[in-house]
C-alpha cells in the first residue's frame, strides 16, 4: 500500500510505483538481510514519497505492539537505515535514493479498536429485551419496502420496458 504525503500524492505515476517498489525491497531486505533482533515481526504499511525522492516515510507495525517492543523495533531500524538506503539505491537505480524515515502506523491497532466497539454495539443491542427490539425502527418512515421499483408491485416487470 502506498500513502499519500500531507503535501499531496507522490509525484505522479512515477513516484507511486517507486514508492511501492521501495516498500518491496525494504520489507525483502528486512526479512533476509537484516540480522538484528530489536527489529522482530516488523510489516511494511506503506511508504510516503517526497516529489523529489528526497525523503521516504516508511511507516510500519510490530507483534507485539506494546510500547517496549516498538521502540526496540524502531532503534533497531534506525541503526539500520543506512545500510537498506545503500541497499535500495543499488536495487532501484533511482537519481536520488530517498532518506528513510520509520515511523509507527497505528492504524491498524484504531481498526481493532474501532471494531471492538462495533462488536460491543451490537452485543448490547442484541441483548435488548425483545419489546425495545420490536420497536425499534428498521426501516424509514414513509418508504414501503415491500413495494417494487416506481410503484411496480414486486416480481412483475414494466411492460414499458
């Protein structure tokens, strides 16, 4: 998955595909070449792109995802920085091999959340005695939901048709 920058989208198609191509390698490198322990279960999320490839943002997420690990994991990565952007500039071939910034992406820990308390929202309502189930609307006011399309009733088709 590639990002848009808060600046805007990477410069055109161009820089879409070498976001996501940098994204490939890095996590490539990550998993076979980089031997060092803090990094642990690290995923790749996406990558932002300056226009001028100066700067990449590699954002990322850890198992475990307490506090000591992604830091471990993000002193890990920062040591490594400059070994995968020498590595990644020989891989692409690019006129300026971007800087690499990791930064934590917790998106994926507010979608738990986010469906957790989904997942509590309907525990409750299904746990509603059945008189407040029955009288909650499921349907809006004024519309017949049994009645076809324009007033057609269901499973006859317009002869205007």
């Amino acid at each position: 998955m590639v990002r848009r920058s808060k600046s805007g989208p990477v410069a055109g198609g161009r820089g879409i595909r070498v976001a996501d191509q940098l994204q490939r390698e890095l996590a490539e490198l990550l998993q076979r070449e980089v031997k060092d322990p803090r990094i642990g279960f690290v995923t790749l999320t996406g990558v932002d792109l300056t226009p001028d490839y100066a700067v990449a943002t590699v954002w990322f997420t850890v198992l475990p995802s307490d506090d000591a690990a992604v830091a471990r994991a993000l002193e890990g990565l920062h040591r490594a920085a400059l070994f995968l952007r020498g590595r990644v500039g020989r891989a692409l071939r690019i006129h300026t091999t971007p800087e690499l910034r990791f930064v934590i992406d917790r998106s994926v820990e507010r979608g738990l959340a986010m469906s957790q308390l989904i997942d509590e929202a309907n525990r409750s309502q299904s746990a509603q005695s059945p008189e407040q189930a029955s009288a909650t609307p499921i349907d809006s006011p004024g519309i017949d939901v049994d009645a076809g399309i324009q007033g057609e009733p269901p499973g006859e088709p317009d002869p205007s048709h």
